[in-house]
C-alpha cells in the first residue's frame, strides 16, 4: 500500500473514531476472496474479485453491523454481480440498431486512429466489433 493511500487511510479512520476508541480493523485481500469464493464455479477472475472488493468497500456501516461479512456475504457479492452482468433487458429493435451503427463508426474511427498513427488496431477495438457484429446478427434472426 503507497504511503499517501495509508495517510489518507488514518485520516478517516481519525475522523470516524475518537483516538480512546477501541476498535478493530479488518482487511479483505485478493486472495481471501478468492478463497472465500472458491466453491463459485468458474472461480472469479481478477476483475471479478476486485470488483468484489469495491462493493465491500461501499457497503454501508449500517448493514456491516447487521450483516457482517464473511464468506458467505462475499460469496453472495459475486453471485449477484454475475446476475447482474448477465442479466437480458429489452429495447426497441430500432434503438439498437441504431445504437449498435453508431457505435460501429466510433469503432471505426477509432481504428483509423490507430492506424494514422501506425499502430496495430488495438484488440478492445476488434473485440468490441465482434460484440456489434453479434447484436447486429441476433437482431436479424
């Protein structure tokens, strides 16, 4: 952990509890997500686990209290941002296509960029076309 990230750390620690205060601090790392998430199958990736670990973080104190966390509650974290991740909504046909044609010219554009500057098209460019060109083939079936 970096020098200023510990001050500001101790800053809101200082301003949340008075200095006579008992208290307890406990620290949820990578890896302990992982472990606590280990019979999660596919096992979270690093994207995943931290994503984990901002929810954590912006948990409110309230519902700390109450609930507490431990493996299940982070289990539980996982479960619901993959729902969420993979969760189907619906939106007009038009809309998307339209969405979807515009997006494609950013893409383009972006690609050019890429190009002028003599560089590779960057894989997130060609990724992200792939990804338009899949909604673009659902939308026709």
């Amino acid at each position: 952990m970096n020098a200023t990230l510990t001050k500001e750390l101790c800053v809101q620690l200082e301003n949340m509890f008075t200095s006579d205060e008992p208290l307890v601090l406990l620290v949820w790392t990578e890896e302990g997500i992982s472990v606590a998430c280990r019979e999660t199958q596919p096992e979270p990736d690093e994207a995943e686990i931290r994503a984990v670990m901002k929810a954590l973080g912006e948990m409110k104190m309230t519902q700390y209290r109450q609930e507490g966390v431990n493996n299940l509650t982070v289990s539980d974290l996982l479960t619901h941002q993959r729902e969420a991740a993979n969760r189907q909504v619906s939106v007009p046909a038009a809309l998307l296509a339209r969405v979807l044609r515009d997006y494609e010219c950013e893409l383009e554009h972006r690609a050019g960029m890429a190009w002028e500057a003599g560089r590779p098209e960057p894989d997130s460019v060609k990724e992200a076309r792939n990804d338009v060109y899949a909604l673009k083939d659902a939308l026709v079936a």
